[in-house]
C-alpha cells in the first residue's frame, strides 16, 4: 500500500465508521484517489476527522446493539463499527509512521518537544 493509498484508504474509513458510529448520513463528498496530490489528501484527510468530530458528538451507547449495514452488505452490530474505528486508526497511524520513518523522517507525535 503506497503513502497515497493509505491516505485515501483513511478517508474513506472515516466516513463509513463514522457515520455508523454516530448514526448520521454519510456526506456526499468526492473521495481522493491516491494518486491524487498532498495538498488535495491533506484537505480530504482533515475533512474527514472533521466530520468524524461532529459524527461522534452525536454517537449514543443505546444504540450499539443495532444493526448497521456493514461493507459487505451484511448486517453487525454498530458495536463492531466503534471498535473498529478505534483499531483502524491505531493501525493506520503505526504504518504512517513507518513510512515517515523509512523515509528519514521523524513523525510528529514522536518529536521531543524543545524545552524553554
């Protein structure tokens, strides 16, 4: 999977969970492909945590033993969705990291911060 894949393959994750998890429509937005540019996965990747913001603000633990239509087109739980929201970004954010550091560089979250 390339840098540009997994951008857009978060993309299009955060929409899916999230609008299960928050039981909200999923946005009508055009999704990136991966061979599109920085600026425009960067856009779509901070869209997409916006709308997972806004999404979960409205999630309701009451409703976790409903039925959501998963990717398969098969029914599960809504629990399954928040789990697998959770685990998805924990993994994607280990390969993004990986990547950044077979590339020479640091990620941000592991930068010491400069003492004053």
């Amino acid at each position: 999977m390339t840098f540009g894949h997994l951008a857009a393959h978060i993309v299009a994750g955060n929409y899916f969970f999230c609008s299960n998890v928050g039981d909200v429509p999923r946005p009508k937005v055009e999704e990136p492909k991966e061979t599109e540019g920085k600026d425009k996965l960067v856009a779509a990747l901070e869209a997409s945590f916006e709308f997972c913001d806004s999404a979960l603000a409205k999630a309701d633990d009451s409703k976790l033993n409903e039925n959501i239509t998963w990717s398969d087109g098969k029914p599960r739980a809504r629990a399954l969705a928040f789990v697998t929201l959770a685990s998805s970004w924990a993994d994607h954010y280990g390969m993004a990291a990986m990547y950044l550091r077979l590339n020479g560089l640091i990620p941000p979250t592991a930068k010491q911060v400069e003492k004053k």
